[in-house]
C-alpha cells in the first residue's frame, strides 16, 4: 500500500494517488484510487497464495486498476481491446505460456 493524492484515477498526475500493487509474478496489477473512490480495500495480504479468477480487493466506488504484463507479451495475446469493459474474476485478458 502507497498513500498518496487524491486526483481523478484517468489524470496524467494519478500516479502520484494512493495504490496498492499486488504482484503476481508474471503480472502485477496496480489498484489507485481517484478523487472520489480514496478507499482501496485489499482482500488479500503480502505472500498470499491466490487462486485463478480469485477477487483480490475493490476500491470503493469503483477507480482503476491497470495489469502489467511481463515484456515478451504482445498485442496479438491480449483477448481484451482498450476501453474494453472486463469484469473482475470473470474476463481473460490475455493468453500467457
């Protein structure tokens, strides 16, 4: 968890807001909170193990959670478009080796 400012989750200046970045290994995802949604609430703590399509946290009133996937993956792996609406738990955005 990273405290931080409170700006609209889609500002340039959002990477300066509170987050938290949960790393899976191969990913990670980033969940920042923007000015309206300031809480994120973690269901999931440091060294747990987490299951495939296992909710991991919300930020309430929803906000933004970016994926960073691993370098080699490119766009022909990714299932899902920009502004694509995904689900938590239930959309595949990308096919990993």
């Amino acid at each position: 968890h990273r405290p931080g400012a409170n700006r609209p989750a889609f500002d340039k200046e959002s990477d300066r807001n509170e987050q938290v970045a949960i790393d899976f290994g191969e990913y990670e995802l980033l969940v920042i909170a923007g000015w309206f949604a300031r809480r994120i609430h973690p269901a999931v703590a440091a060294g747990d193990r987490v299951e495939r399509g296992e909710r991991v946290g919300h930020v309430s009133f929803g906000s933004r959670a970016d994926v960073v996937l691993p370098a080699g993956v490119d766009r022909e792996d990714l299932l899902v478009a920009e502004g694509d609406a995904v689900r938590a738990g239930e959309t595949i955005i990308a096919e990993l080796e």
